[in-house]
C-alpha cells in the first residue's frame, strides 16, 4: 500500500482479478493505467532495460520527443526521468516541442511491475513523478504539439490533455481512463486535469463512466483536436509545430501562462493534496 494511503483514496481495497488496483497502473490486456480488458489492444508488457526510451530529434524549428521502449511506451521511472532531461533539451533550445509515441501507442501508463510491486516508496515516487512531468507540460512555456500515435490509457489518456494541439490518428485505438467502473477512486490530479480540458458532459462521462473513446469520439469529447490517417501524424504534427514557430514565442509563452495559469494552479493543488495520501 502507499504510505499514509487511506481506505477510499487512490487506492480501493476491492480486488479485480485477485490484485489491488492503483490509480494509472496498467491492466492487463489493454495498455494502460487501470484499464477493462480491450481485445484489440496491445499487449501491455512492462518496461524491460534497453536502449533509451525517449529518443530527441532537434530540427530548426521544432524539437520531436518521441517515446518508444520497443513495447507500448509504459511511464516507467526510466522513461519519467528521460521525458524530463528531454523537456529540459527542448526548453534550453526554445523551439516548439513535438510529443509523440510509437506506433500504435502514445504511452500505456504507468509500470505496472512498479505499480504491483512490494516497495511502496517506489510506487509512490513514480506516481508522483508522472503527475509532476504532466504538470510541467501543462504549463510549458514553448507550444507543445501531441502527436497521439495510437491507445492513450489512464496516465496516457492524462498527458494527452495537456498539449496545445493534440492530432490523434484513426483506426481502432482507445483514449481515456476506467478506474471508476473496476473500483477506483480518481485522483485529484486527475479530476482537475481533465476539468480543465474536456467539456462538462465529456469530463463526467471520461471519469464517472470509464468510457474509452475511439478516436472520432475523443474528438468530439475534447481529448484530441484532430484525427488523421496513421501514417500522416508525425508529419502533420511537425508542420503545425513549424507553424507556431513563426509566433513570437515569448509572447505565446505570456499568453499561455495567463491563459493557463488558473487551471495549472489547480491541478498543482491538486497534487499537492494528493502527496498527502501517497506519502
């Protein structure tokens, strides 16, 4: 259990499938946080020692962060800390930033071996660690085009909402987090985050239902702005981040920071509150 965790909070002592469930861990077969079975995604398996996870691709007037561990883009602590150092690259080059996942995947959420795991402090570092890497890309200075390459689960659902544009790509992908139906309370993080972004109706269908939306409906929902064909969102999404790139960037980072500054400031408090029960 994470420390000071309290019945009813992040995590429910109810079982599925013989195991706790944590809030953005993954569930077998879908790739994701705590996510219902869905036949036609990957298979969710953990994130294993190899090369980068994240990989930085500097051009003239974008940087690309693309996340690929070979497998369906788990938010490992490994791949936390690189998709920090590499926001850390791209806000030091001050181009606009591209977020993209493998093919197939923009990220499954969180590690589920970390998640299911015996060493609680570890758990709850890594829980922490995602919601402080989404808070920051929430707020970043340089526009932030996502590039939803395919399934965004629970965690993945929750940085999807946190890019200036977000393209998503047809076919039989799923976007969104059903922690309530298998018996999970939504963290705050969570709640705020898509508060923030979703229209009324949306948000409490995504959090209260547990709905997953093929992309045309994360469309209408508020998760993506966009959909095309799969083997168009890399460049699509280059071309709308070359196209911000001829803004004045220190007045869009301005702009942003009012625009966005109350709803980071909630889902910081948010976080803040939620620290409280992970210890």
């Amino acid at each position: 259990m994470l420390p000071g965790l309290r019945r009813g909070e992040l995590l429910h002592r109810g079982r599925v499938r013989g195991r706790r469930r944590l809030v953005g861990g993954r569930h077998q077969p879908v790739p994701a946080g705590s996510a219902a079975p869905v036949t036609d995604a990957p298979d969710p398996t953990s994130a294993t020692p190899g090369p980068d996870p994240v990989r930085v691709e500097e051009h003239a007037d974008r940087t690309e962060i693309v996340l690929d561990d070979g497998k369906v883009n788990v938010l490992s602590p490994r791949m936390l800390g690189a998709l920090d150092a590499a926001l850390d690259r791209a806000e030091g080059r001050g181009a606009p930033v591209v977020l993209a996942g493998r093919p197939g995947v923009l990220t499954a959420g969180f590690d589920l071996t970390v998640m299911t795991g015996s060493d609680p402090a570890a758990r709850a570092a890594m829980v922490r660690a995602g919601f402080e890497v989404t808070h920051r890309l929430l707020g970043f200075p340089l526009p932030v085009v996502v590039a939803c390459t395919g399934h965004a689960i629970a965690m993945g659902a929750f940085l999807l909402t946190t890019g200036d544009r977000r393209i998503g790509v047809a076919g039989g992908f799923r976007i969104g987090a059903n922690e309530t139906p298998l018996g999970i309370v939504m963290p705050r993080f969570a709640i705020a985050l898509t508060q923030g972004r979703l229209a009324p109706a949306a948000c409490d269908r995504a959090l209260l239902t547990g709905d997953f939306c093929a992309p045309p409906d994360a469309l209408a929902a508020g998760f993506l702005d966009e959909v095309v064909p799969p083997d168009e969102v890399r460049v699509h999404a280059a071309a709308v981040a070359d196209h911000f790139a001829t803004f004045d960037l220190a007045v869009y980072a301005e702009t942003k920071r009012r625009v966005r500054g109350p709803w980071c400031d909630r889902v910081r408090a948010a976080i803040d509150a939620d620290a409280a029960v992970l210890g």
